[in-house]
C-alpha cells in the first residue's frame, strides 16, 4: 500500500527531476498558447474571501519522477476555516487525515494505525495552509501569473519557507472556483488533484472535525 501521508504531510504539494507537469503549463503560456489577461491572484483573493467551509470530492492522481502514474486516489474533502479540514480517502481503499486545529492526524484503518503530528508543523508551505488558515498569501509564497490554458487561470505558488515540505504549487481557477491543484515534492514526486462537486460554505457538522482514537490501534507521533 502507497503511503498517503507522503503526498499529503501535508497533506498536499515541489520540483526536481519530475518537473514535467507544471512545465507544460509553464511552456504553454511562454509560447503564446493564450493570449488571455491572467488574473490567478485576483481569483485566488476571490476564492479566499468570506470562505468559511468548504465541501468537495475530489482525484489524486501521483506521479513519480519518470512522470508515470503510480497511484490514483478519490475521496471527499472538508473544510472549517480557521485551521480545521479533513480528507477522507475512499478509493481504493480508505485513510482520513483530520486537522482539528491543533494536531494533524492520519487514520488508516486497513493497517490499524494513527499518526499525530503538531497541524502548524505539517501545513508548513502547502496549500492546505492557504485553505484551512486566514494568512496572507504573499507573506507565505512567491507568487507568479501563469495565464490562461485549458479555459483556466494557473497560479503557481513558490513556498518561502526553506523548510516546507513542497517546493512548488500550481493553482488553476475557473471563474472564482478552484478547479485544480498540482503539487511537487522534495524527492520529485508529483500530486495533481481535481475537485468536483465543489460546495461553498455548506453547513458542516463540526464533530467531522475531532478526532477520536478507535480501540486497537497503534500510535505513532512525529
């Protein structure tokens, strides 16, 4: 079984060797493959603003550094601004990551284990520290405007923090909805998610949100 906690610790996105996904996206808009306005930071500011919950299903699909697909995920995705979110991984089989504000944790129910780990450690320069917390973009990533492919504004997002545990992230907006997310981390290995059924501000139980350790499993902290 891959580990989900590789792609995700978070929980979510870097550049090496596997660069091949988002320099497609670069190489398109540097060779005129648009000619739209970008406009990725005002979408992004847009898509940030009044946000308090947030409900979706989503794909991941990973990628190694030969570019080939080595795993390919679905799930739902839940979100309580500030600081609180959840994964629940379904297919193929499950894992849900919780972050209730203080600590993440990662349950995985077919090898009966849980992993904690300290939420503000793990979100260090991943996009989940954009969704779950009210920060400023640009005081966390550098930001650059890739332009229009594909009927989407691209976004690509450079973690300032030395220490982050993705080196880049590229965002892709249609209208003000966040459509995509691909991510690459410090051995090469690429996440790309697609949302779908995307709900904005839906009213969440908040106990999808505490975790509870079930009977029998192991607990491992980091």
């Amino acid at each position: 079984m891959t580990a989900l906690p590789k792609f995700l610790l978070i929980a979510l996105l870097a550049w090496s060797a596997a660069a091949g996904a988002t320099t497609e996206i670069r190489a398109a808009v540097e060779t005129g493959a648009t000619t739209a306005v970008a406009d990725g930071k005002a979408r992004l500011t847009a898509f940030l603003d009044g946000l308090h919950t947030l409900q979706a299903e989503f794909e991941q699909a990973v990628l190694d550094t030969e570019n080939n697909t080595t795993g390919l995920f679905r799930g739902v995705f839940r979100l309580s601004r500030p600081g609180k979110f959840r994964w629940d991984y379904e297919v193929p089989y499950e894992q849900s990551i919780i972050a209730d504000g203080r600590d993440l944790w990662i349950v995985d129910p077919e090898l009966r284990q849980i992993t904690q780990q300290w939420q503000r450690s793990a979100l260090k320069g991943t996009p989940a520290l954009l969704l779950a917390e009210d920060v400023e973009v640009e005081s966390q990533f550098e930001v650059v405007e890739l332009g229009e492919r594909q009927g989407l504004e691209w976004l690509e997002l450079t973690p300032r923090d030395p220490d982050a545990q993705f080196v880049q992230v590229l965002l892709a907006f249609e209208g003000n909805a966040l459509q995509r997310m691909e991510m690459a981390d410090k051995f090469g290995q690429i996440s790309r998610f697609r949302f779908y059924e995307l709900v904005r501000n839906p009213k969440l139980d908040p106990k999808v949100f505490n975790f509870e350790k079930p009977p029998g499993y192991d607990m491992f902290t980091h």
